[in-house]
C-alpha cells in the first residue's frame, strides 16, 4: 500500500524506479500496474470499453490490438462486447489482470492474482508473469497459493502475524529450512551387502530397504549423492534411479511460521 502511495510511512522515504514517490507520484504510478483481492469493476461497462477506458487514462497509443491480445491470452476475446456485471468471479479476475497489464508497467503488484480461477485460468494468468517477466518487468507478487509462487517467483518473503521472517531466493530459502534429505534409490536388486555398504556412510541417518529400493535420510551440508553411488558401484549394485525429496515453499512455511523461525535473525548473527 506505502509503494501505491495509499499509505504513509510511518518513518523514512519510499522510493520508486530512482524517484520519492512523493516527487512525482502520476508518473511514476503510470510505471505500474496493480490487482487488488477485492477488485471493484464499472459493471455496466463492457470489457472493451472498461480496458479501453484504462488505456485512454495510461495514454497507451493505439490499444485495439493490445486490448485484443491480452484478451485473447486469457480466453476472453469472445466476451469482448458482453457487460462486466454478467462476467463469472474467476472472469472478473481475468480482467483486472489484463488492466494491470494493459499499459506495459515496469513493476507489477499483484494480490492473489489467480484467485478463484479454474486449473486453465491459473496457467494463463502464469504464463502472462513468465512472460513479462523475461522482458525483465519486476512483480511483488501476495498470495497464499504457494504452489503458484514456487512456480512464478525466484525470491520470497514469508511474513507472520506482521513480522518479516525470512527474506531470500527462493532456493537459499528451502536450503536454511532443510537438514535432512529424503533420497529413494531403486536398485536393479537390493542385495544386502549394498545396504550394508550404504549404511556404514557416517553422514547416513536413516536407511529403510523396500523391495528393490532404498530409502535414505541424508544431511544436507553436501551433495551426498556421488558418494552413495561410488557405495552401491562397489558394492556390486546397479543403480537404475535416484530422486530426492526436496522441500517444498508450503513446508518451508509452515516450518518457519509454526516454530516462529526468523531466518533474518539468523543472518544477521553471522
């Protein structure tokens, strides 16, 4: 809300694209593009005229193909001429996300962008991030999909009860979480000479043998993998698979807000 200028600090400045918001705020604003949880929409508006209205307010030159484009990315270019107030909930979404994309901002703030959107729906508004992520636009993306944020962004903050508890990439961040590794390893036969050969590796914490796999608890101050291989290869064993279990960001979440773990505490006592 402080970077959309719908909030003051309660101390210091905020700035923007190398400007205090303050200073300039209509031209940096027109910089960016916004979808809000709770969108209000000018229902008795078409969507063309509700988008083209925007692009009139951005002074986006020649909208019509814009405008078309982005509807069509989404599945709603056939529903160009129909009211806003019959569109579906998950359609209002749809168009909010292409008014917050239709002037080409340069920094994009979205809350929970693919809210009450169908499996089809969430790719689509996904694959619009990706996209203009790779033209190198900048996202502040809020949502309790995590899923989605795995998939979309490549740094994370995770917030409880008002407290910033870790910030980091999103790699780094499942690594802090992470002391043990899962691996299973299916074997072209699980004799037990080659469990027993895994077994005496010290970093080795647990090993459970299922049918023709292993199943291994590891730490993960290293990548422990070459050396289960160089194990079961002299072992006499043959190696067909070998998959890690990695962390995920909805069980670095609850992790770190169930423990209250503050990450940032951490780097700061290094």
């Amino acid at each position: 809300m402080m970077l959309l200028g719908l909030e003051k600090p309660t101390e210091g400045k905020v700035f923007l694209f190398g400007k205090e918001l303050g200073a300039d705020p209509l031209a940096i604003k027109k910089k960016i593009g916004v979808v809000l949880e709770h969108q209000y929409l000018y229902e008795e508006m078409t969507a063309w005229e509700y988008l083209n209205f925007f692009a009139q307010l951005y002074e986006v030159e020649n909208p019509g193909p814009r405008i078309s484009e982005l509807l069509e990315r989404v599945q709603l270019l056939s529903r160009k001429d129909d009211l806003v107030r019959g569109y579906s909930r998950g359609m209002r979404q749809k168009l909010s996300v292409v008014r917050a994309f239709l002037h080409d901002p340069e920094l994009l703030i979205l809350d929970e962008p693919v809210s009450a959107l169908d499996p089809r729906g969430i790719k689509e508004v996904r694959d619009l991030i990706i996209q203009q992520q790779a033209r190198g636009r900048t996202f502040f993306i809020s949502s309790h999909i995590l899923s989605e944020i795995e998939k979309t962004c490549n740094r994370v903050g995770i917030i409880n009860r008002g407290v910033l508890l870790a910030e980091d990439e999103m790699d780094s961040l499942k690594a802090k979480v992470q002391k043990e590794l899962e691996l299973t390893v299916e074997l072209e036969s699980a004799e037990e000479e080659i469990e027993d050969a895994v077994r005496q590796l010290p970093f080795i914490k647990t090993l459970q043998a299922a049918e023709n796999k292993l199943l291994i608890t590891v730490d993960t101050e290293q990548d422990r993998r070459p050396q289960i291989s160089k194990a079961i290869a002299a072992a006499g064993g043959v190696i067909l698979s070998m998959q890690a279990k990695e962390l995920s960001l909805e069980d670095a979440f609850v992790t770190i807000t169930e423990n209250n773990l503050s990450l940032l505490t951490e780097e700061a006592d290094k």
